[in-house]
C-alpha cells in the first residue's frame, strides 16, 4: 500500500462513491481505460479484490469497504489541513458538505448564498433528501452538518437548534374553514389527509399532537414530496400540516390557504446536527456561527408571515 499513489486513492473514492467507473471518469475528467488502470494497480498493492460486479452494478468487498473508511480518514484530515493553514492566513477556504432534509431546501439556498457571498473562497455541497436517508448518511458520517426538523433518537450527536420551524395546516383557498376562527382540533379530524411518509419529522409531530388529544388521522393519500402535497391540496383531495416555510413561493397564488386551528401552530425549530465527538471543521464551525447571526431576520419575517398570508387571501377572494 505504500507504493500506492494519492491519484489512485482519488479513482478508488470516486468509484465507491458514485458506484461508476464511468461516473468516476467524468467527475475526474479522466478516461475510463486510465481509471480501470489505477483500479488494477491499487487492487494489485492491496492484494485482494475492491470491487465485485453483480449484473450492472459493482459493489465494495470487504477490502473495498476498509479502504473507502481508509480514504475517508486520510482525505478529511488533508481537507482539515488546507483549513488551518487556510485559517493561519486569515482566510476562510475549504468545502462545507451539507445535508438538509427536503423541507429545509425553502431556505437553506438562501442561507448558503449570503454565506457564500461573505466566504468566497468556501466551496459547499448541498445534498437535499428524505428524513430516513439522512439519518443514514449521518450514521455513516458522510456530511460535516446535518440539518433536521427533529433531533434524532437512538444516534449519538450534538445538535443545536437555529431557526423556528412553526407547522400550520394547509387548504385550498375555497376550503369551507377558510373563514372560521380557532377551528376545534376535533373538527380537523375529520377532515380527509395528505401526509408526508411515515418517520417524516412533520408527520411524527402531527400524530404526537392528535394524539395527546384522543383523536386520529383520516390519512386519504402518502406522498413523498411538499410540492406533490400541495398540488393535491389545491386538487381538493385533502388538507395538510407542512412547515410555514414551504408557503414562501405560494401565498400569492391564492390557491392556498392556512388554516386558523387551535393548538397550531406546532412550535418546531430546525436543528444542526453532527455526530458526538466529531470535532467539526474550521469551515463547519464558520457556518454554524454564521447561522446563529444570519437567521435572525428571517425569524423575524416569519412572525409576520400570518398576517400576509391572510391579506393575501381576503385580496384574492
């Protein structure tokens, strides 16, 4: 493994990545008969295969899956190090490797974008998914920062919470409660769902609350997504509980509207996340601390969110 070049531990990590030697040859701008070379040459040094092909798709050996934990030690700790030598030069530089559950992709743009305009010289990777796989990537510690709308249970990490996440229930615009006031909890039950799939954070805190009151969800239709929830709602097919935030793009359609129920909204916050005992990166740490300063006015615009939306609506109607 000495003789090993850092070019062919490149090929190696891009492969079990991307699961591709095409792939990899692209990301690395390499040819493929140059990639299965390298590949040859390392497994040769390893003296044990790295790879299995089944059918299409290769897959990691158990030499393979040492040696991708291997590359991931020894490439966070050069990344560490162009950092704080970066940092000794009184410069922020370096990549941030986020992941964010598909709910925070309605701000965390934003958020990255003034962040990147004040540190120029950070590169980010902004990975955007459901909850289950997110926990997933943060039980494998793929990312430097995880933000959740929920801490998870049963892993051991540090998080903190950054930016209020208020639940509100969504209707079409002609809903018959449109114009009610302190609608009754018992009342929405029974109305007809559409919910995100279960172990979703928002529907894990929408059944915790009926719930604790003795009632249940007609849950009529599961999808996977806040955008195909929100079509349906404007279909009539149901009513929904999303995060304040996915109405930003939406309320002055009129086609939506949110609902005045008592007990909501549900006060959530978002949370960043990383797992206990990882020290985070210079640039990781730039960001965290960029958080706490950054997400104050849009807190604040959301406290007035309510009363726009509700403008909105009686304009439109």
């Amino acid at each position: 493994m000495r003789h090993s070049t850092f070019r062919q531990l490149e090929v190696f990590e891009a492969i079990a990545r991307l699961g591709s030697f095409t792939r990899a040859a692209e990301e690395l701008h390499l040819t493929q008969p140059t990639v299965s070379m390298q590949i040859k040459k390392l497994t040769d040094a390893v003296g044990l295969p790295l790879f299995e092909q089944i059918g299409k798709r290769i897959y990691l050996t158990d030499a393979g899956k040492a040696l991708q934990a291997t590359c991931s030690e020894i490439f966070a700790s050069l990344n560490n190090f162009e950092m704080t030598v970066a940092d000794m030069q009184g410069l922020k530089q370096g990549k941030l490797r986020l992941a964010v559950v598909t709910t925070a992709k309605y701000f965390a743009p934003r958020l990255l974008g003034a962040f990147c305009n004040e540190y120029p010289g950070i590169d980010v990777s902004l990975k955007v998914s459901n909850r289950e796989r997110l926990l997933e990537r943060l039980g494998e510690n793929q990312d430097d920062l995880y933000v959740l709308g929920q801490p998870p249970e049963g892993l051991d990490v540090v998080y903190e919470p950054f930016l209020d996440n208020p639940l509100v229930v969504l209707a079409p615009g002609n809903h018959p409660l449109a114009a009610q006031r302190n609608i009754p909890l018992a009342l929405l039950a029974e109305e007809p769902f559409i919910m995100r799939e279960p172990g979703s954070g928002t529907r894990i805190a929408v059944e915790r609350l009926f719930r604790q009151h003795g009632l249940a969800l007609k849950v009529r239709m599961e999808l996977g997504s806040n955008e195909a929830i929100k079509q349906a709602i404007i279909g009539g097919l149901g009513i929904s509980v999303l995060s304040r935030h996915t109405m930003t793009l939406d309320a002055a359609t009129g086609q939506l509207t949110t609902l005045d129920v008592e007990h909501f909204p549900i006060k959530r916050q978002w949370y960043t996340v990383y797992p206990a005992g990882k020290q985070p990166s210079i640039v990781a740490q730039t960001f965290l601390d960029y958080l706490h300063g950054a997400t104050c006015q849009i807190n604040e615009m959301l406290r007035h969110y309510p009363e726009q939306v509700e403008k909105t609506t009686r304009a439109s109607s």
